[in-house]
C-alpha cells in the first residue's frame, strides 16, 4: 500500500467549502481515515460445486448483498484470495464498476470472497461504521467520484480514486448521534416510499373494478333506474353479429417496406390497452399501402393484439389519420355498437379470459379473426353503452390524475434520502454539543501513534539479526 499521508489544512479548508462540511469538523483522504481501503481479487477463480460464493460489484445493493446470483468458487481459492483480501463483519463494499456507488455493510456470520468490489474497514477509534455507510452513499460523495470515473460504455473508479476521495470526520459522539438520527429518519423514509409503492396496484386493481362494473351493468345501475331501462335490455350477442367487418392486419415479410416517412404502420408494440401510442411507429409508402389496403386502419376501428399480449384493445383516433398494421385483428364496429365501448368489454377481465381461452397456434399462440368474430358480449343499448363510457372516461381521468400525485409522491420521496444525507453531512441534522471532543484532536493523536508506529518499523529493519550478530 502507498505512503499514507493526510490532506494539507489548505486541501481540507477547500473540501469543507465546496462540500459545506462544518468548519468544527475534520477532512482527511480515506486512506488516512480508514484503517483500510482496497478492492477484491482481479483474478477469475474457477466455478465450484462447492465452497463459498464470490462477490462482485453486480451483487452489491443499497445497503444489502444480494447472494443469489454469485459465483461459488472453492474454500482454497478463498483462503488464497483471503491472504489479501479477506472481508471482515462491518466492512462497507462498494460497488466500483457498472451501477458505481451501492454500498453495504458486511453482515456477522458471513463467509464469502469479493472481485473488483472496493472494500471501506472503518477505524473504529476515529469512524463508526453506519456514519461511514452513510457519508459513501451520500449524493455528495458520489458527485464527487462523477467526473472521476473512467471507462467507455462500463464505467469503473479506481482503487485510487477511493483512497484518496475526501471524508468528513465530525467528532465520534457526533457521528453517532448523525448515524442514530439518519437510522431513524431513513426508516421512515422508507416505510413512507412503501405505502406510496403500493398505490399504482390499488389504482390498478380499480380500473379492472371499473371495467368490470361497467361491462356487468352495475356501473349504470341509477342511471337505468332513472331512465326506466331493465338490466333485461342487455343481449348477449357476437362480435361478428355487431362489427361491419373483422379482419387481420398484413401477415408476411415487411423489411424491405419501412421508411422514414408516409403512412403510418402499426405493430402489436403500438397497441396499449385504450390507448394507441406512437413509439417505434413505422412507415410504409402509399403505394404500398394501396397494395394491401384489406390491413388499413380508419378511424373508430378497434385494434386488438393477436399475440405477445392478446386481447389488448385499442381505439384508432382521428388524428392518426390514413395508416395500415401488420398482425392486429381488426373490428370496425356496426352503429349497434359503441366502440369505447368495445373497448371496455376487451380490455375488462371477462374479455381478457375469453381471448386467453380461445388462443390458436402451437409454436406460438394468438388470438384470431374467428376468435373474435365468435367472441360473446353482453350489449345494452347504444344509450347506455355511451352512458358507461363517458362514466368509465370520468372515473379512469380521476384514476390518472391520483396516479400523477404518486408519481410526483414517488419522485420527492425517492429524493427525500438524499436530501436527508445532504443536510447529515452539512452539520444540521443534529446539535452540535461543544463538550465533544473535536475530531482534529483525535487526528494528531493517530498521527503521532501512526508515525511512532513506523519508526519502530523502520527500526526493527535495520536492527542486525541474531544471525548477522554471531558472525
């Protein structure tokens, strides 16, 4: 290992300004504050039927080690490996290559071997070990590391780099007091981020209890009541008894007929459920279209996914205009039939377990014309069928804008630990107490412990040996 030598009172008074540590703290290289930092083996040991696993920074999470997906080498390989890289309970690893920057610390009871992971062992006379987990998690550190990485597309920081990446050392009660509050604040966090996960499933789990109170009647039960309309005026009918035609898009080879501009040609990938969408849109010329004008698209007609995920239905807008489809059935509904409606009933659970009921094909199954063209519906009349629309449009609206908040709830929370660290690291999370004993005091005592350390190295290596003595 290289000279270990502390930052200069200029190099920290710079890192205490650009990082807003306070001026009451200590700044030192984290080779000078660790007892160790190092990485893992860069060699490749064999795989083994058994033995211990092999860590890598692929394995490391936010505060965990994910064992599932680890190589097994043998125990000699790992006692080798061990020789120089031996991990002990409380070390933090850091992963140095690919997602740069998750951290964990070592659990007791645990025996494995690391390769290309960076490995933090606190001093525990001068860090503790969930303030060290905290400050190498930080936002503020890994900015620092940013313009440090190198690599083209896996990018990786270098042994060095972490050696002599800056550590705030704030005075040892302090540091505990900071890594207490930040356990406490950061499990609330993340019972907050828990609850706010869990909404996009309850919303979800709505629209399909929209979807079904639409297409069984219950949705518009006030609404027949006050129109004098039974729920005996709904008729279990066919697709094909209500559509003025159900065909398929163009099956056959299309690589030679995609340009950069034209008519618009639809896939499977363009179609979500209620909702036809642009990405990856391809184009075919005019020409080509006229040729296989039977696949075209006009506006109101129902796009249905044959395979990947049958049964997804959509509703071609006007403003797609003139455009053709390859691999989709398509149904263009009779004036019986609303096709939002259509849309509904497809999109719903009971039209979702008609199509994965009457799936065709061996290799690969799909939904076809005749499937379709047989699928039953039970239809109210037009008046009611626009009714449930416009009810199903007004409650998923309010289903959308409920998922926004989340997503805006999401997005603060998932910054709210970062902001937390931040505020950790700039001295306000926790009072200050003046009766601390401040952390420069700590430094010199290590300093002098450490260079009386190597005297008495250097001393024992010129000392004569027995041997040299005798002749």
């Amino acid at each position: 290992m290289a000279k270990i030598t502390p930052f200069s009172v200029e190099q920290a008074d710079q890192f205490k300004k650009d990082f807003g540590f306070p001026n009451t703290w200590s700044v030192e290289n984290a080779q000078f504050a660790f007892n160790e930092v190092r990485d893992g083996t860069h060699d490749s040991p064999k795989d083994a039927a058994e033995g211990v696993p092999l860590v890598t920074s692929k394995n490391l999470n936010v505060g965990s080690i994910d064992f599932n997906n680890t190589k097994t080498i043998s125990l000699d390989d790992h006692s080798e490996i061990s020789k120089r890289s031996g991990v002990k309970k409380g070390d933090l690893l850091f992963s140095m290559i690919g997602t740069i920057g998750n951290v964990a610390i070592v659990p007791e009871n645990t025996e494995f071997s690391v390769k290309n992971v960076g490995l933090f062992r606190a001093n525990p006379i001068l860090l503790y070990e969930r303030y060290s987990f905290f400050w190498l998690l930080s936002d503020t550190y890994q900015r620092y590391l940013d313009d440090k990485k190198r690599g083209g597309s896996q990018k990786f920081v270098s042994l060095g780099i972490l050696r002599e990446s800056p550590v705030p050392i704030a005075p040892l009660n302090e540091q505990n007091r900071i890594a207490n509050k930040l356990d406490e604040l950061l499990a609330q966090v993340d019972t907050i981020k828990a609850r706010v996960d869990a909404i996009p499933k309850i919303i979800k789990r709505f629209r399909q209890s929209v979807l079904a109170a639409a297409v069984s009647g219950k949705l518009t039960e006030s609404w027949r009541k006050s129109n004098e309309v039974t729920i005996e005026s709904w008729k279990t009918t066919t697709f094909d008894d209500v559509c003025r035609e159900i065909t398929v898009g163009f099956v056959g080879k299309m690589k030679d007929q995609y340009q950069e501009s034209g008519i618009p040609f639809l896939r499977s990938q363009n179609v979500r459920a209620f909702n036809f969408s642009r990405k990856n849109l391809l184009y075919i010329s005019e020409q080509f279209h006229k040729v296989i004008f039977k696949s075209r698209l006009e506006s109101g007609d129902l796009a249905i996914v044959r395979s990947g995920a049958p049964g997804t239905t959509c509703v071609i807008p006007d403003s797609l205009g003139v455009a053709n489809c390859s691999d989709l059935v398509i149904a263009r509904p009779s004036k019986q039939l609303n096709a939002h409606f259509a849309c509904i009933f497809m999109n719903s659970e009971s039209g979702l377990a008609h199509v994965a009921t009457n799936q065709v094909g061996v290799a690969q199954q799909h939904f076809n014309v005749g499937s379709m063209k047989g699928t039953e519906i039970n239809l109210p009349e037009i008046k009611e069928q626009n009714e449930i629309v416009q009810r199903v449009e007004h409650l998923f609206t309010f289903a959308e804008q409920i998922e926004q908040r989340v997503k805006d709830a999401q997005s603060r929370v998932n910054h709210l630990t970062q902001s937390i660290l931040a505020k950790a690291f700039r001295g306000e999370l926790v009072p200050q107490d003046p009766n601390d004993e401040p952390a420069e005091k700590l430094l010199e005592r290590i300093q002098a412990e450490r260079a009386e350390a190597e005297q008495l190295i250097r001393a024992a290596k010129k000392s004569p040996t027995k041997r040299q003595k005798r002749s």
